[in-house]
C-alpha cells in the first residue's frame, strides 16, 4: 500500500488545509480502514469551519481506533462547537 501511505504522508506535511483534506481523502479511498487519515481529515476539516463533515469522519475515526484519545478529543471539540452536549 505505498499509494495510501504517501497520500497519508503528504497529508500531514501540507500546510493549506482544503489540500491536506483532498490527500486525506486519497488516503482514505485507497484504505477506507485507516483511522489516523480520518482523524487528521477531521483536524483539518475542523480548522476549515466544516464542523458537520468533520463530526462525521471524527465519529468513523473514534469507532476505528476506539483507544486513540487525540480521535476522541477532536470529537469532544467539534461536537462542543455544534452545541451537541
């Protein structure tokens, strides 16, 4: 899987939001398993103010890697800022 891993790498090197979110999307097309890639998409998505789509890839991300606690904070503030509490 060479083709997820660079898409997942470039992901977290770029600095421009809206691209990182279209590598992470490449990642996550080539291994729709890949729990990191959602869960930095939903970061990115986050800091681009689309809270609703970045609820739902931080939700997928928590049920993937239900021990990862940065997913899980992500989740915590992005349903903080939607008043979901």
């Amino acid at each position: 899987m060479p083709f997820f891993r660079s898409a997942y790498w470039l992901g977290t090197l770029t600095a421009d939001d809206m691209a990182a979110v279209d590598r992470f999307r490449e990642a996550i097309r080539l291994n729709p398993e890949c729990g990191a890639a959602l869960r930095e998409m939903g970061r990115r998505l986050i800091a681009l103010g689309q809270n609703p789509l970045a609820e739902e890839a931080l939700v997928e991300a928590c049920r993937l890697l239900p021990e990862d606690a940065r997913a899980h904070e992500q989740l915590g503030l992005v349903e903080n800022r939607m008043e979901k509490f």
